[in-house]
C-alpha cells in the first residue's frame, strides 16, 4: 500500500502572494512616475507688463502668461511668496527685464499650457 505524505507548502509559497503584490506596486509606481513630466525649465525673457496682464515670449517662440500673484525674487535675492513682481510694472510701454521665469508643462484632460511657477528680477 502506498504511503500518503501530507503536503506541506514550500518557502516560497507563502511569500508568493507578497512578492507579487509589491512587484506590481513597482511596476505602477515606475509606470506613473514615467508619465508624469516633473521637467521644470528656466529662461531669461523680456516681457511685455500692462495693467491687467504680463505676457513672455519664450526661446522657442512660445508666449507664455505670467499670473499677477507669482512667487518671485527680486533685484537684491529677497523671495516674495506672491504679488506682482517690481521688475514688471504695470507700464505697458513695451519689453520690461530681463527677468528670469521658471515654467513647467501641464496636461489636463488632454489641454496642454506652460505655467509659470517663479519669476526672478535680474535688474
């Protein structure tokens, strides 16, 4: 008559399921982080500042809005947390700066735009 041994579930049985699991937090993690674009850009500009709006125009011909509440630096290093930037009165007499802008890329439900995070007065 045969013998019957009881199974006993291997080592690796019992990690099986855990090991799974964080291997596909890895691969969703490393496939979120891919799409995401974290790329912040910074470009010295002139730009054109009247009453109601300040417009850039980038390097590669983008136009850009700088919003009238903006992080900014000004002339002698000091971070202003918001308010219009000194460097860009509301003169509407043509180019003001240079000033230095730091942009990012944005995407939302498929519309793309350039945002302006920080300005920085240069002079």
């Amino acid at each position: 008559m045969s013998q019957l041994k009881p199974h006993i579930a291997p080592e690796r049985t019992r990690w099986a399921v855990p090991l799974a699991v964080l291997v596909l937090a890895v691969v969703v993690f490393v496939g979120y982080m891919a799409g995401r674009s974290e790329r912040v850009v910074t470009e010295e500009v002139g730009c054109l500042s009247a009453q109601r709006v300040i417009g850039c125009t980038l390097s590669d011909g983008w136009d850009i809005a700088v919003p009238l509440d903006v992080a900014w630096t000004d002339v002698s290093g000091m971070f202003h947390e918001s308010g219009r930037p000194d460097c860009l009165p509301p003169t509407g007499r043509g180019l003001e700066g240079p000033v230095r802008i730091s942009w990012t890329e944005v995407e939302v439900d498929g519309r793309g735009w350039r945002q302006v995070l920080q300005v920085a007065c240069m002079d």
